[in-house]
C-alpha cells in the first residue's frame, strides 16, 4: 500500500514538473523580420520573407534597433483580420534599444507587416531594424 501510494505521488510530481516545464519556454520573445535601414530613406516596411508566414499567435509586438541611434516617429502594424495600429511619437531608441511592447488586437492575431518612419541619429549611415513577436 504504501509502495502505490509513493507510486501515485511521483507519477502526480512528475507530471507536474513537466506542465511547468512546458508553460514557462512556452511563451517568448523572437524576432519575425529585420532590415537595414540608411539616411537616403526615412520608411522602411518589414514584412514575412517571401513564401513564409510570420507566426499567427502573436500576443505582442516590438521593435528594436542596432547598430545607430534611431528616432522613430511612427509605426504601423498591419494585422490580418483586424484594424491597423499606428503609434506615434515613440522616441528616440538608443543602439541596442526597443520599443515598448505593443498588445496585438485579439488574443491571437497575425501581424502582416509593420511600417516604421525613422530618422537616423548622430550622421549615423547604417542601422538594423528588428520586428519581435511575443508568443
């Protein structure tokens, strides 16, 4: 009896131990595009590479910048199956930076593209801009 009852408490903590396992690498932040971005421009749209489609479950989105101080002015996401959203105003991004993370429009929803008007800072005549996705 008590060989089963030890049996039923480590099959119980195992299975446990394994859901907690799975939820906490379940949700992360990873990058969806990125480009390079020059002074000649001051748009730059990211969108899923050709024949591939960016994750649909996206709860949030950021971007970020390397390589050169960024002010970024406006971004727009394009989502599939919902309004588009425009943040304005964002500020200057510092090399290494990111944006604050914006809520996707439903719970799940896929981001199509993301639109950014930038100014790059400093003479600065190179950066990278990044699209993250938090899932």
């Amino acid at each position: 009896m008590k060989a089963r009852s030890s049996m039923l408490a480590l099959g119980v903590a195992s299975v446990v131990s394994m859901w907690s396992v799975a939820t906490a690498s379940a949700d992360e932040w990873f990058v969806l595009g990125e480009k390079a971005i020059t002074p000649k421009s001051t748009t730059v749209e990211i969108k899923a590479e050709q024949g591939k489609v960016w994750k649909e479950d996206v709860k949030k989105a950021k971007i970020s910048v390397e390589g050169a101080d960024v002010e970024i002015q406006k971004v727009l996401f394009n989502w599939n199956f919902a309004e588009d959203d425009t943040v304005t105003n964002v500020g200057v991004l510092k090399a290494g930076g990111e944006s604050a993370p914006k809520d996707a429009p439903t719970r799940e929803a896929t981001l199509m593209s993301v639109t950014v008007n930038y100014k790059l800072l400093n003479g600065a005549t190179l950066a990278n801009l990044k699209v993250w996705g938090y899932d």
